[in-house]
C-alpha cells in the first residue's frame, strides 16, 4: 500500500499541471487532449513494433527509394487517406464515432464527431480527417514498402490508378457542364466585346 501512496502523492503534481494546461488549452471547449495522447502512444507503439519486427526480419533498409516509387506511394496515401475519411463506403467504419451531416462535394460525405472530449472524440477526428490519416496510411505504406515492396507497389498502384480516375471524373464533368467553353473568345486585349463598346 506504500507504494501506491507514493505513486499517488508523486503523481498529484503532474495530473494538477496536465488538468491546468488542459483548462487553459481548450478554454472550455471540449477537447480529447488526452484521448488524442493516447492516439499518439498507439502511433508510436506500432511504428516501434512494426521497426522491431523489420529489424527481427533481417531485412535491410533500401538506401535511397525511387522517385518513381516515392510518387507512387505519395498519390496512394492521397487516395487511401482520403477514401477512408470522406468515402461512402467507408462510412461503416466511422459510424461508431460520427453522426452524417450531408453530401460533401462528389462521392463524399459531411460527418461530425459525435461524442465531444474523449476517446470517441478523438478516433472520430481522426477518421473523419484526411490529413491526419495521411500520416498513419503513409507509415503503413512505408512499412510495406520496406517490408514487402513488390505487394506494397502493387497496392499503391490500386489507389494510384483511382486518383488518376478521380482526376478523369472531375475533368470530365467539367466539360459536360461547359466550364471550359466561353472562357476563351474575345479578341480585345481587354475582354471588351465589339457589343459592349
């Protein structure tokens, strides 16, 4: 029982500075700080265990990677980040920590973190922010790159290939609905028609 006194009285000051820095942080708003913590420590814990398990593999580190695969991998992240995030699809995954909002420009959605402070708040920022998955996505890739780089090109060239279509779609709805027509024309140096002079 001593050392649960001691562990106690020891621990008072910190979680006092922790409860004081958190007040004055979110100044009353209800913020995850320590819920988003916790997302950080599960961050480190598995890029640790996944290092530890490259390390135990024996297999080594590429010294430079191909720009190639470097763009690769970057556009994939783009497109995994953001298909978890906003897609439809992947709603089912969000739904335990979001409520819908409303369509949010082509196939993707508006959602809203459901619960405020806590884990749930936290897990629901995340998965509903492709910037911040950008970075758990890319550690996978990179991990997958290091450790099986044949399957992890392969499954990035997948997203690759979906951004790419993605880009296709939206170049392709801008000339059904006739974005690119009337912006060229005239030929006053001005833009002033013969009409209008």
């Amino acid at each position: 029982m001593a050392i649960a006194d001691e562990v106690q009285r020891i621990g008072a000051p910190v979680r006092r500075w922790a409860r004081t820095q958190k007040h004055e942080y979110t100044d009353g708003e209800p913020r995850p700080l320590g819920a988003d913590l916790g997302a950080m420590g599960v961050y480190v814990g598995l890029v640790s265990a996944a290092a530890a398990a490259v390390r135990a593999s024996g297999r080594e580190l590429p010294e430079r990677i191909p720009p190639g695969d470097v763009a690769l991998l970057t556009v994939a992240t783009f497109r995994l980040a953001r298909r978890i995030a906003k897609d439809p699809v992947t709603a089912p995954l969000r739904a335990p920590f979001v409520r819908f909002e409303g369509p949010s420009g082509h196939a993707e959605v508006a959602e809203e973190v459901r619960e405020h402070g806590g884990v749930k708040h936290a897990v629901g920022e995340l998965l509903t922010c492709p910037f911040c998955l950008a970075q758990w996505v890319g550690t996978g890739f990179v991990f997958g790159y290091v450790s099986a780089p044949r399957a992890t090109r392969l499954a990035a060239l997948t997203m690759t290939m979906i951004a790419g279509s993605d880009v296709l779609q939206f170049a392709y709805d801008a000339i059904q609905n006739g974005l690119f027509t009337g912006a060229v024309g005239t030929d006053e140096p001005d833009g002033v028609d013969d009409a209008a002079r």
